[in-house]
C-alpha cells in the first residue's frame, strides 16, 4: 500500500506543479485548474493546501530564487579562496540552457514585474542580496591583497549581477552563439578587468 504524504510534501509538489504551470501558461495565463492539472489532483485539492492562487505562485518563484542566492551562499561557505568564490559564484548564476525552469520563471516574474508589486519586490529582494553576496567576496579579496578594484566594490558587483541576467536572459533566448560557458568567459573577462586578477582556477 503507498504511503500517505505528508501536508509538506503535498505542498512540496503543488510548488513543483505551479512552477511547470507558469512556464507552460506564463505568470499571466496561469489558472487554478492548470496547476491542478500538473499536480494530477482537483482544483478543490489544491485550494485545500493552497486557499490563495497568489500564494502558491509566490511559493514557487521562491523556490527558483533559493537556487540564485540561498544555495550559492551556501556553496560560497565551503571555499576560502577568493578567486575560487568568485569565478564558482559567477559560473553558478547562469542558466544551465534554454530550458532552465529557474532561469524561465524568474523571466516570467521579469516581465510582470511592472505589473505585480509583489514581484517588482521579490526581485528586488534578490538583486540586492546578490549584489551584497558578490561584494562581500570583493572586499575579502581586496583586504587579502587579491583584487585590485577599478571602482567600489558596490559598483563591480552590481555590474556583475546586472551581467548575469543579461547573459541569462540571452541564453533563455536561445542565442546561438552564447550559451552557458560563452556567457561565463565574457562575464569573467569584465571581473579580471574590474580585480586586476586573472581569476585562473
């Protein structure tokens, strides 16, 4: 006999259905009855752990983000160099491929943003965090004698992020020259500039 999930693990995949609902909808097209749909359950089933859509959709744009900011953060604290945090930090921010669902949901929270205050502040929340995570890697560098900036290191890093999703976003478009190793080069070649340090790893 299967085992009965759990309240978290039901959530757990209704997050996972509302993710695959918004790549195939869009965050504007997106209904009840097709995150119900991804899920296998009924609508009723998802109201059930989820009473507001909004919610679950926010839940599920958080689990993209974790990937950007959380899970780097805790990579970052596992290596001491600061050459080797910043090119693993760079390399780590991009999407994997056209396809990448992280990189493709957070496209879609891009382009209601405008729209959504709620999203216009989700990204902002993850902007700043990046921009503060890729600073602090700067300054460490710079008070070890590693890097040596041509601007503030606020400025560098929020270059670096603003490259990040703009190569991000090339990649998601399906450039046929810029895929995930172009993107990081030319990324990369902007930090040796901006560190004085051939970032070599």
């Amino acid at each position: 006999m299967a085992q009965r999930k759990s309240r978290t693990d039901r959530r757990l995949d209704l997050i996972e259905a509302a993710r695959r609902a918004i790549i195939r909808h869009g965050i504007d097209g997106v209904q009840l009855s097709h995150v119900a749909e991804e899920a296998g359950l009924t609508s009723g089933a998802v109201l059930y752990h989820y009473p507001d859509l909004s919610e679950l959709l926010v839940e599920a744009h958080h689990a993209a983000m974790e990937r950007f900011y959380e899970q780097r953060l805790r990579r970052l604290g596992q290596v001491m160099d600061p050459v080797e945090r910043l090119v693993m930090t760079i390399r780590s921010g991009l999407p994997t491929g056209p396809l990448d669902p992280d990189v493709r949901l957070l496209n879609e929270l891009g382009g209601a943003a405008g729209r959504n205050r709620m999203y216009g502040v989700l990204l902002t929340s993850l902007y700043d965090r990046q921009v503060s995570m890729y600073q602090s890697i700067l300054d460490t560098g710079t008070a070890l004698g590693v890097f040596t900036l041509t601007s503030d290191s606020l400025t560098v890093a929020r270059n670096l992020v603003a490259l990040e999703d703009a190569y991000g976003y090339r990649i998601t478009a399906r450039h046929p020259i810029i895929g995930p190793e172009e993107a990081a080069e030319l990324i990369l070649s902007f930090a040796r500039t901006a560190t004085g340090n051939d970032l070599v790893h």
